[in-house]
C-alpha cells in the first residue's frame, strides 16, 4: 500500500500537500487494523514513518542526515 505512493516522485509536494495526500489512506487503515489486527497497526504506522523520513531526507538537502531528517520529522509531526 505504501509502495503504490511512489513517494520518490513526488518532488513537487510539501508537507501539507503530502498530508492531504495520504491522510485518508493513513486513517482508513488504522481504522481497520484497529479494529480488525491490532498487532499489525505499528508495523503499518511504523512502515509509514519510515517512507515518510525517507522521503524528507530526500527532498531536503539540509536534512539528509539522519539526526536533521529527524529533527524535521520532529518538527512536522509538531505542527
């Protein structure tokens, strides 16, 4: 599911162009994980994040390390 994202392509996007994108997605499945495989949930959350800093280091240059990659994750997921 994550894959089908091709977040590698979307250069163009921003944080809140890339939230709209796949908050639908992100909230369908942990409705059904949580109600249906609730061992499963943290993989797939943790599957997301995982895409999701790749994807921010990436992009950025400035955050390419894996600390600053964080640090702006940190950010992010604040705001």
């Amino acid at each position: 599911m994550v894959r089908g994202w091709q977040l590698h392509r979307c250069v163009d996007l921003t944080f809140a162009d890339l939230a709209r994108m796949i908050n639908p997605v992100i909230r369908g499945g942990m409705r059904y994980y949580g109600a249906f495989y609730p061992t499963a949930l943290s993989s797939f959350l943790k599957r997301i994040n995982t895409y999701l800093l790749r994807w921010i280091r990436r992009k950025y240059k400035r955050f390419r390390s894996i600390r600053e990659g964080l640090r702006a994750w940190d950010r992010a997921v604040v705001h």
